[in-house]
C-alpha cells in the first residue's frame, strides 16, 4: 500500500482500536470506576467525534485510485439510501432505548419502541446503510478502506450487543424489552413527525456540507 494512503490507515486503526474501550468490559469498568460513569460516557463521546472527525479528513486528502468508474445511477441509490439512513440515526439519538447505543433507557415503553420497532440498533443500522450505499458510487480505493471496515464493524455490532444486553439485563427482562422490536416495519405514530422533520433537516445539511467537507457534491451530475 502506497504511503499516501498511510494518513487515513492510521485514522482508521485510532477508530478500531477507540471501539473496541467500551468493547473490552475490564478496560470500560476500570475507566468508569475512575471518572464516573457521566464522566466517561462524555470523554468517550467526545473522543469519537474528533476520530471520526480526523478519519473524514484523512479520506478526503486521500489520493484517488480508481477500481471501478463512477456511476449515476449507484450515486442515485445512495441519496435514496441516506434519508432513511438519518431517521434512523435521529430516531437512535431521540428514543429511550436501554438496548442498544443510544440516550438511555429512562422513559422506554416496551409496548410502543418507537423506531426500534424497526431495528432495536438504529445507530448501528444507520452506519451499515451509511457504509453499504457509500460503497458502489465511491469505486476507489480510499472509499474501499474507509467503507469496507465501518460496513465489516457495524455488521457485527447488533449481534455484540445483543449478547451483551442479554448479560447485564437477564434474559427474561432482555425479553420483555425486546418483544416489539427488530419487527422490520415502522408504526408511524410512535415516531412522530418531529423525527421525520429532523432526518429530512439532517440530510439536507449532510448534502450541503458534503462538498465542503469531502470535496465532492453528491448532486453533481
């Protein structure tokens, strides 16, 4: 691998290596007992944005190598994949979820989850859909490095997580929280249409800050 492309593998790998603290329970109990839980989870959040900040920066000074031509037609599904790729990040950061990433589970209600009817990890299916409709359009092997491990990592996430609630949670109680959700199908009243005003306001804002940001304009022809 050229060392051109050394900036965004050694981004990537400060990534891997950051998700795998609260993957590592000895090294999260440890970091937790030592600051405080609020404490660590506002450390940890922040340590994540300024990664993921870094690794955007590192992709977009990377040098273009192309493996296959660009399409229209693929970059078309990617701006139809994106918009639910938002509500269900904006639905993961506004639901009580005490399943998965989220804001917590104060004020969940098993009988109506929400946008976890859907999917009970909607941050983690926010980055596969992000990673797999970012893939076919970006044919070079920058979007190669970047795309394939997120798509590889966030695959792997819900079935970590679940094992994980199941643990902390018992399996009984795992159930009774569970019952309703990963059904695969909205119930639009439990989302609401504040949610569906701030996907289509966080995807407006990802399309203009995209060529900023990235250097390319997904609206572009």
């Amino acid at each position: 691998m050229s060392d051109d492309f050394q900036p965004l593998l050694v981004a990537l790998a400060v990534f891997l290596a950051t998700h795998l603290v609260p993957a590592f329970g000895p090294l999260r109990r440890a970091l937790i007992a030592q600051l405080g839980e609020r404490l660590y989870l506002v450390a940890y959040g922040t340590l994540s944005l300024l990664v993921i900040g870094w690794v955007g920066y590192a992709y977009a000074h990377a040098p273009y190598v192309e493996l296959w031509p660009p399409s229209a037609p693929l970059r078309g599904l990617t701006l139809a994949v994106m918009p639910v790729s938002c509500l269900l990040a904006v639905g993961a950061l506004t639901t009580p979820n005490p399943l998965s990433i989220g804001i917590g589970g104060k004020g969940y209600d098993p009988e109506r989850p929400g946008i976890l009817r859907v999917t009970r990890h909607p941050l983690i299916g926010a980055l596969i859909l992000w990673a797999a409709a970012h893939l076919p359009p970006n044919g070079d092997v920058a979007a190669l490095l970047l795309f394939g491990p997120m798509l590889a990592l966030a695959l792997a996430g819900p079935r970590l997580l679940d094992a994980k609630r199941k643990a902390s949670l018992g399996l009984g109680e795992w159930r009774r929280l569970a019952i309703h959700t990963s059904q695969g199908h909205m119930v639009w009243r439990e989302i609401g249409i504040g949610r569906f005003a701030l996907a289509l306001a966080l995807y407006a804002l990802l399309l203009w800050l995209h060529p900023h940001l990235i250097g390319a304009d997904p609206l572009a022809r």
